[in-house]
C-alpha cells in the first residue's frame, strides 16, 4: 500500500504551497523562495518514508501471523489498518 509520490508531483506540490504561502502577507521568507520550496520537498519526502515505513511494519506483522492471510482479504484489510494505525499511534499521529 506505498504511497509513492513521483518526482514531478512533489515538485508539484511544492510550488503550489510556496504559492500559496507567498499570497499570506502574514508569511516571510528567511530563505530565497527556491530555498523554501525546497524545504518542502524534502519534508514531502521525509513523510513519505515515514508512511512507507509504517505500511512496511503493518505488512510485516500480517505476514509473522501464524495463519497466512491473503493480501487483500476482508480480514488482511483490518489487520492492516489496525497495525498501521497502531504504529502510527507509537508516533503521536493519530489522535484517538
């Protein structure tokens, strides 16, 4: 369940809010806007792995279950959001 973004899509990205943030007159630079966006992407990125991690990890234990579970089944379904948002708990990113 990757969450691949390509390049182009997080340059996308990227531009679109450095857009957005220069349209807030209450928004100032402390870098060149390039230097900005590029901030950006690499927190895209960071996050990104973040989430590839996570996904990683909830498919990591279906597979340890002593009985296998079909990828994509009802019940591989639950398991893996019950993981993935159990991991994503150990982080402080879900709120319950």
């Amino acid at each position: 369940m990757s969450s691949r973004l390509s390049r182009e899509k997080i340059n996308y990205l990227s531009t679109r809010i450095l857009e957005v943030l220069s349209k807030n007159d209450t928004v100032e630079y402390l870098d060149e806007p390039n230097e900005v966006r590029l901030s950006i992407v690499r927190a895209i990125e960071e996050e990104m792995r973040l989430y590839d991690q996570l996904d990683k990890k909830a498919t990591d234990k279906i597979q340890s279950q002593k009985k296998p579970i079909e990828e994509g089944s009802r019940e591989w379904e639950i398991l893996y959001r019950k993981y993935y948002n159990e991991e994503l708990s150990k982080l402080g990113k879900l709120s319950e």
